[in-house]
C-alpha cells in the first residue's frame, strides 16, 4: 500500500542521525504501485530514493520528495543440483537477506554480513568486504525507470559494478531498485583471502558458513562503531589506488604500510593509513570527528548537522592532499 506523508524528519532514517526533512515523503511496498507514482510525477528526477540510509549524507536540510520502497520478499525462483536463484525484495534489511542464506546453507553472501543497509541498495555501491563483493553473486536487478515509470531490468554486466560503484550510482536517481536476483551455490567453499578474516578463523579444524559469518560480525563490531551508539555511515572514503611510483614513495615512509596489487602497475592504499599518518585518527572538531578504532569512519559525536561532516570530510582530504599527494573520494552519498 502507497503511504504519502508530509513534513516527515529523516533523523531516524540515516544511520549518520542527521537532521533534515522531507517535504513529501512516499513509501510502499508494491512495485506497481510505485511505478504508477512515479509516472504521475512532473519531475521524477528530483525524487531522492532511500533505501536503508546507511551509506547517506543529508547535507541540505530539506529533501522535497524521497521515495522509501519497502517491497519485502524472499524466494527461490530456480534451482539446480549446485546453484540456486533467490529473488529478494528492494525493502529487505540486507543482513536478514544474508541471515537467510547462511540459515538454508546457500553460499556466497556470508562474507557480507552485518553490513547496513537494504537488499535494493547493495547493487548500487557493489558493497564489498572480507574478499567479496556483491557482484560475484547479483544476476539481475529489476527497477523502475523513473523518467518513464516503465520497468527496466539489468543483467550482471550491464550493472557496471566496479569497486564501491555500478550503473545505478552513476545514474543516481534514474532507476528505483525493486528486486534483485542473485545466484547462489549449495555448495560452500569459504574464501579466506583477506587477512584478518583467516586469522578470525584459524581456531577451527573445519570452517562452516556459519562460523564464517559469526567471524565477520566478531571482526566487524570490534572494528566499526554500532549506528545505534555513535552516527555513522561507514567508510566515508573510498580506498584509493595508486601507481607504482607514489606506492613506493609510501613504502619508504613505512615499510608495512598496506598496499594490495589490483592490476600491473597499480595498488590499492588503505584510506586509513593515509587518514591516520596525516594525524587525523581519534580527532574530534565540534561534533564530528573520526572513530577512535578506525579513521576511515567519520562520527556524529551527537548534534552535527550535515554540513559540519562535508567540512571535517573536507579538511581530511585536503590534509591527507598536501601530505601524501592522493585525493581521497568520499563513499558515502552526499545529498
Ligand atoms: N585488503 C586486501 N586484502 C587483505 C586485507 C585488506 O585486499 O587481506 C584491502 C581491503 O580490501 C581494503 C584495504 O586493503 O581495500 C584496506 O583494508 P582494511 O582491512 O584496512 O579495511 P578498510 O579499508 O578499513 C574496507 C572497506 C570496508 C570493509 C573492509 C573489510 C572500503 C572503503 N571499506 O575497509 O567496508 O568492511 O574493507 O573488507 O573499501 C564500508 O564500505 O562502509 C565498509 C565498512
């Protein structure tokens, strides 16, 4: 059912606890329905899409229109001996999704547990941790084409997805996210690629999809601040890369400074790094500053508006600029 509502505050719906309000805020869990609205619209375009307000900067203070799709639904559309299609509705919080899975032993999203946000919004930043992205396992993506209100769908490819980036967040706005079909395995192999994430589980003999989602919601609420307590919206930067050149003048400032190779001739630099070494770890000014455990994730100690993060944001690339000669590009969606 459409739920049109006026005047309605955003706080409680961006994980970074920042005030501003929607002059019309739409919600429905119907994809029809908000195909119909969308298509009575004069200016679809200006419509701002929420999904789980986890990976959003409220920077003005008022939104004139978001649209909150909370389609819910999870089935299996196709199986066969090894893989399995599930179909998940753009409303599903994400880790219920991830949940389910673990729980009926189909592979390939354990790796991203416990990371905020719906199942409609995990196309659109290709999230990614612990040596998964969701691109390995997204089949399509159904949407709603906000210019026409016609429905669109997209395969793997034509999604773009690249590190924390696809079509859907070059084309911000242009397509509300209904559904989205991933191809699941029933048979699991655990990738323990990343570091930490081996170490996590080096205790035990025989590793389970279970214990591998229990080992990264132990890493990730060791590492990352609970919304809940302290405003955030994870990383705010993206990890840059760098050439060869620039990673070896950083390895000669620190030996263990951590560099990934991504293709020839180019690395992938921890942001933290560069965000701590340029003295910014644990720093607070006013309201905002970054986490104690982990620079990359900038707080709202309480109060900060929008505005006061962009400008604590700004500051730490600019220093992080002079000091290193890397711009750092920020994750988050400023709006
Ligand atoms: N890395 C590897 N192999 C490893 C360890 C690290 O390739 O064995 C890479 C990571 O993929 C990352 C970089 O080295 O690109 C730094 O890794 P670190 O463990 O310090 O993680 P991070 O930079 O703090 C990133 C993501 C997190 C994600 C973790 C774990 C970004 C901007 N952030 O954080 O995602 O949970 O890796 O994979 O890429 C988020 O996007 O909000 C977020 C929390």
């Amino acid at each position: 059912m459409i739920n049109i509502r006026q005047e309605v505050p955003l706080f409680s719906y961006n994980t970074f606890g920042i005030p501003a309000t929607a002059s019309v805020f739409v919600e429905s869990d119907d994809a029809t329905e908000l195909a119909d609205f969308v298509r009575s619209l004069p200016d679809p375009s200006s419509a701002f899409l929420l999904g789980g307000g986890s990976n959003v900067l409220f920077v003005s203070n008022r939104c004139e229109l978001v649209i909150h799709p909370v389609i819910k639904g999870i089935e299996v559309t196709a199986e066969t001996g090894d893989d399995v299609w599930i179909r998940a509705g753009a409303g599903e919080g994400w880790d219920d999704f991830v949940s389910w899975c673990v729980a009926r032993n189909y592979a390939g999203v354990e790796n991203l547990s416990h990371i905020p946000g719906t199942v409609g919004a995990c196309p659109i930043q290709n999230i990614g941790a612990y040596g998964t992205e969701v691109k390995e396992t997204v089949e399509t993506v159904e949407t709603i084409e906000t210019a026409t209100g016609k429905t669109v769908t997209f395969n793997n490819q034509q999604c773009q997805f690249d590190y924390r980036d696809s079509f859907f967040k070059k084309h911000r706005g242009k397509y509300l996210i209904t559904a989205v079909q991933f191809k699941l395995s029933k048979r699991f192999e655990p990738n323990v690629k990343y570091a930490g994430l081996k170490t996590e589980l080096s205790r035990n003999t025989h590793v389970t999809m279970e214990n591998m989602r229990q080992a990264v919601i132990s890493i990730r609420s060791r590492k990352l601040p609970d919304s809940a307590e302290l405003g955030n919206a994870g990383s705010f930067f993206k990890n840059p890369t760098i050439n060869t050149a620039k990673s070896r003048e950083i390895n000669e400032l620190d030996p263990q400074a951590p560099l990934y190779p991504v293709s020839h001739g180019y690395w992938k630099m921890s942001a933290a790094w560069l965000i701590r070494h340029a003295g910014w770890k644990g720093m607070q000014d006013g309201n905002v500053g970054t986490h104690k455990r982990q620079p990359l994730v900038i707080v709202n100690y309480g109060g900060a508006t929008g505005k006061e993060v962009l400008d604590f944001a700004q500051k730490i690339i600019d220093s992080v600029d002079q000091k290193f000669g890397i711009r750092l590009d920020p994750e988050v969606n400023v709006v």
